[in-house]
C-alpha cells in the first residue's frame, strides 16, 4: 500500500497530481478529505472530479478545526489523502439526517452495512455538533464489537455553527460516512497521546443525563468551576472548557470532556457523556508533557510496520498548543506517511471497546508489509517552548492582554492553594456539622442514664435504709452491690460508645458492620422508643460482613438518617411508627438499608436532598447538613454509594459499602 498527500489550490491541479501519480488507474483507492473551508459546492466539485478520473474510488471525508498535511498544521486549507491498496477491499456507507436521539440507532445501522468477516478496521467521521458520539460508538459496537474503530467528529473551525462530512459525490449535513477496510493480511495499530494532568482533589457527579451535568459534589458544574478555579475561569466558559476539562477514567483510560455549552441553570454540555456516580477531577494542559508523550507514541508505532499514518486529533491539542502543534506531528513524520484533522471528538478502540475521547491525539497505523520502519525517532526538550495556561485560547475569549496575563501568572499553583483552601474549608465545616449533632447525641446520652442512674440511687438508699434498721444481709448487700455494678457497667459502655463516636481519629480500619450497626442503636433506641417508633431489625448476625470505616462515622450516617425518619413519623402523625433494618450482601458489596413508613418523600424534592443547605424543615429546625454530610462520608470517606428511592410505605435509605475479603 502507499499513500499520497495533497494540499488542494484549485481542480486543475488536482487532476495533474492524480494523474501524475498513476492514481486513475488504481482499483483499490480510499480518498480521505480533511477541509477547513466550509464551502459545500467546492467539497461537492473536488469529490465529483475525483469519482471522473477513478469512478472504483471510495471517498470519505469531513470539514475541520484544523488540517494536517505531513508534519505540519494548516488550517482553513484542504488536505486530500490517496491510499492504494494491494490486497485489501473498501466498503463505504453513509446515513444522513442523523440526531442526537438516533444516535445508538445510526452506529448500529452503519456498522451493519459496513461489517464483513475479514474487516480489519473502520474510518468513521461524524457531524460533529448533531450526534452524541458516544452512544454512536455504542450502536457500532453492537453490531460489528470486535472490529477496531478509528475517525472522529467534523468541526468547522471552532464557529460550532455546522458541519459536514462526504460520502463519494455527496455532502452531507448531519450525517455520517464510514470506510471498511477488509483484508486477510492489513496490519492494524492504534494508539493515543492524552497528557492532561489531573489537579487537585476528586468530585462526584450527583445529576447528569448523558452530555449534560447538572450537578457535582452539591454543586452546579459552574459554581464549581468558580470555587475551584476562580470566577475568572467560570465567566470565561464555554470557551475556556478546552483549557480545564473534567477527567473521568475509564477502563484505565483517561478521558477528558470538554466543556462545550454553559445552561442558564449552571449545567454544563460536555463533549461526551458523564455518568451519575462519575468520580473527577480537572485537568490542565502540559506542553512539555504532550511533547514529551508524543515521542513515545512515535516509538511505539514504529516497533509496527507501519506504511500510512493517520492521526484524528482534538481541536483543543491544536488550540492550546498554538504554533507548536506541529511540532507534536514531526515524530510521527519520520515513520510514514502523515495526514489527518482536529476534530471534535475523537473515536478509539481499546481492548475491543470503542471510545469517544476528547484532549487526545489519536494515531492509525496501516501497512500491508511486515517490514518495520528504522527508529530514528530522535527528542529535542529545548526545542519546546513554554506555553503558558489560557495562552492558547487568547483568540477565543474576549479579554485584555492584561486579563490574560494575570489569569496566566503562576495559575497551576494557585490552583492548588486554591484547592487545598477548600479542602481544609470542608474537613472545617465537617467538623462544625459533626459537633452541631453532638447535642442530640448529648440528649440520647442524658436520656439513657436517667434510668440507670435512677436504679443506682435506689439500690444505694436501700442499703443505707437496711443498714439503719438492722437488716442488711449478705445476701441483699450482695443483691444491692450487683445491681450497682451492673448499671455502672451499662453506663461506662454508654461512655464508652459515645466516645468512639466523637473521637478525632480518620483512618479507615476493618470492622465488622454488624457490629456498628449495634453501636448505633445503642446510641437511638432510647428516642425511638420514646417515640413510640418501632425498630425492626432484620439485619443477619449469623455472617459477619467485614467493611472499611471511620470509627463513629458509619454511626453518624445511620443515626442521621434515623432521626429525620422520626421527625418525619411525628410530623405526619402517624399511628404506627416503624422503621425497618435490613442488610443484603450482594457480589462485593454489602447493602444497607434504613425504610421508614412514613409516607415518602415528595418526587419534586428526592433529587435534591442530599445537597448541602436544602431543608423542607422550619430553619429553626433543621439546616440541611445532615444528608449532605452523610452523602460525603459514604462516598468519598469509605467509597460507597448513598441514595433514596420511595416504596409503597415510606422513604427507603440505600447504604452501599465495599466488602473487604
């Protein structure tokens, strides 16, 4: 096989080339046509001329945010790729009219017309703004699971206005075209450069729904951004979203999103979907660690053999890497040859899954011989130049030279002042929102020991009272004297319950769960029965769980959730009060579950009630910590899972721990 790169100026020059080259007449042609003029007419007369001088070639390709045409970048240009084939067979399709909601639907049908038993890989370009890439990639999967996945989004130069992609003769808005390349011999590799460091601590998504979050950590995705990164950073969103995307990992691969659209709400579109229950952090750029990544994606491709490389790369690398984009692309150069586009998201296979990424460079190595290129794939560090945060994108966002100059100075560090400030600001307010319950507790305590107390002063004036009349036998002494030992004991458990409750100690230790589900009753049994609430405990004592925790903390979470079962129980009167304890251990995980039978919690409010300040309670009476703070110590303290769903008698409490084995 071989590969030919053009850089387009006009349809005579064009025909020259193909002729020159002998391309007319090749029966195997894949044509691959990366533009960043967004001129349908012109894309529809360059396809046309081609399918004139070779009607066998089959002709893919897709409008850009930039071009790649050897080692270098271009952008607002035309790069036109011609690769002969010697012993393998092209199939092409393509599917218009696609759209978000179809998305799984449009993989799943063209990776059926493209699909045979020798196909080797598929080259897939999609309208870049119009599909959810990776429900796309999901439908492809289906149909075609073991066949490696290479291509991406179109762009059209960052306007996020339209985009196209070609299929032969036709140019098409909100489609999608795809190439398969069959073979019995075609030697496949695929690899990535991502190098976006993860900075500062870890968040969770609470609410998202596909692309779109809403809701992180209690937060709205922008509030966040402002917290962590300066209202500066927040303002300056969608545009600065390339700069600072969240990073999920997945499969050990991580992938970035990008930020592609702020909501009036405070949620965010990313370029990707971003699960419920996603843990993530941000990340931001490093030019010397991007170039530095490249070398060794160079190296690793060529210990391939490797005749034609392309490379799908993310508009954000080209963007934040300025003038030194290319300088990404010269490694690769020395292999074979090179051509390719940014996109707005890039598609990739690993280990037999298929991938939306964004942030990544993704490379296609092709070779039909099994000769290896010789590594002569050397590294300059000084030939990389600094390349300072937010410089990049200078272009896109509409501040002073000034602005910028003072978001750029020493950001990296002062995002981690910033985001170690907040870390001690949480543990602080931890730490208030713990002591704020002692004062129930406190109640619990004071309640518990008036009994015992009570039974203690009585036994003593009962001896003194048998003293002063002549009856205290040894017998009764000793009667008196157990009685008083065995309050005394009960009380110093009390004691010492409630200190480990309150203790400073954060360092997980194994504990067996039953056993901290008994502390925690001890510490509100007394209030239920006070309550006339009855206490079902259906939990299995019989096998012993063993589960990471925080001493006292687990307690807190389960006494929390039962005191709001009270007040709820109370609040609507009713007659029979109870409150169901039940355990399930299931696969891994260990299962907790605190049911009340109360009503339910009102559908409007469920979503909301585990973040921080939200209350349905009189301010006098509650503050809405409570729920928020048990959420971040079963998600983030013992990584578990915390949530609520109504049955038919009242709200249940979902409690998910890891089991330690």
């Amino acid at each position: 096989m071989k590969t030919y790169n053009l850089q387009y100026t006009n349809i005579k020059m064009l025909e020259q080339f193909i002729n020159k080259n002998c391309i007319d007449n090749e029966r195997v042609l894949l044509v691959q046509i990366f533009s960043g003029i967004l001129d349908k007419n012109l894309l529809q007369e360059i396809s046309q001329t081609i399918i004139k001088l070779n009607p066998l070639a089959k002709i893919i390709g897709a409008t850009t945010d930039g071009e790649i045409f050897s080692n270098e970048v271009y952008t607002n240009t035309i790069v036109i790729s011609f690769t002969v084939f010697e012993h393998s067979n092209l199939t092409i399709s393509c599917i218009d009219n696609i759209s978000i909601n179809n998305s799984y639907q449009v993989g799943a049908k063209i990776a059926s017309y493209l699909y045979s038993e020798k196909t080797k890989v598929f080259i897939l370009f999609g309208d870049g703004l119009n599909i959810n890439g990776e429900e796309f990639l999901n439908g492809v999967q289906s149909k075609a699971p073991n066949v490696i996945v290479s291509g991406g989004l179109a762009g059209d130069n960052a306007n996020f206005h339209s985009t196209y992609v070609i299929c032969n003769d036709q140019v098409l808005e909100k489609g999608v075209v795809g190439v398969s390349i069959e073979s019995d011999i075609l030697q496949v590799y695929t690899n990535y450069s991502f190098a976006w460091s993860n900075i500062g601590r870890e968040f969770i998504v609470d609410k998202s729904h596909k692309g779109i979050v809403y809701q992180i950590d209690g937060m709205t995705p922008v509030e966040l951004y402002a917290k962590y990164l300066g209202q500066e950073v927040a303002d300056l969103l969608p545009n600065i979203g390339i700069e600072f995307p969240l990073i999920i990992q997945n499969d050990n691969i991580n992938m970035a999103r990008a930020v592609l659209s702020k909501n009036d709400d405070g949620s965010l579109v990313f370029a990707g979907n971003i699960p419920e229950g996603s843990r993530v952090k941000f990340g931001i750029g490093n030019v010397d660690n991007l170039l530095s990544r490249a070398v060794n994606l160079s190296k690793e491709i060529a210990s391939n053999p490797s005749e034609s490389i392309f490379i799908y790369s993310c508009m954000a690398r080209r963007r934040f890497l300025d003038k030194q984009a290319s300088t990404e692309l010269q490694y690769l150069s020395q292999i074979a040859s090179c051509s390719g586009f940014f996109t707005y998201g890039e598609f990739f296979t690993n280990n037999n899954i298929s991938k939306l990424l964004n942030e990544t460079m993704t490379v296609l190595s092709l070779s039909e011989d099994s000769v290896l290129t010789p590594n002569i794939i050397k590294y300059k560090k000084e030939e990389s130049q600094s390349l300072t945060p937010l410089r990049a994108l200078s272009h896109l966002v509409n501040v002073t030279s000034a602005e910028l100059e003072d978001l750029n100075n020493n950001l990296e560090n002062r995002v981690q002042i910033e985001l170690q400030k907040n870390i001690e600001n949480e543990k602080k307010i931890f730490d208030s929102m713990k002591m704020a319950s002692l004062g129930d507790m406190i109640a619990n305590i004071a309640h518990q020991w008036r009994q015992p107390l009570s039974v203690i002063t009585t036994s003593a004036s009962g001896m003194q009272l048998n003293k002063e009349i002549g009856t205290l036998t040894d017998e009764l002494f000793g009667d008196y004297t157990s009685t008083i030992i065995s309050q005394a004991m009960y009380l110093s458990d009390t004691i010492n319950t409630f200190r480990d409750f309150i203790r400073e100690e954060h360092n997980l230790c194994n504990v067996i769960l039953q056993q901290e589900i008994d502390t925690s009753l001890k510490l509100i049994e007394v209030v239920l029965k006070d309550n006339s609430i009855k206490l079902i405990n259906k939990i299995d004592y019989d096998t012993p769980v063993t589960v990471q925790l925080i001493t006292g903390e687990l307690s807190q979470v389960i006494i929390n959730i039962m005191n709001n079962a009270k007040d709820v129980l109370k609040e609507r009167e009713i007659e029979h009060k109870s409150i169901i304890l039940d355990m399930e251990v299931y696969e891994d995980k260990v299962f907790l579950t605190i049911e009340d039978n109360a009503g339910g919690i009102p559908e409007d409010v469920l979503p909301r009630i585990f973040e921080p300040y939200f209350t349905t309670k009189h301010k006098s009476n509650g503050t809405g910590i409570g729920l928020h703070m048990s959420y971040d110590i079963i998600t983030k303290h013992f990584n578990g899972e915390l949530y609520a769903k109504n049955t038919q008698n009242g709200a249940k409490f979902y409690i998910s721990l890891p089991i330690v084995t």
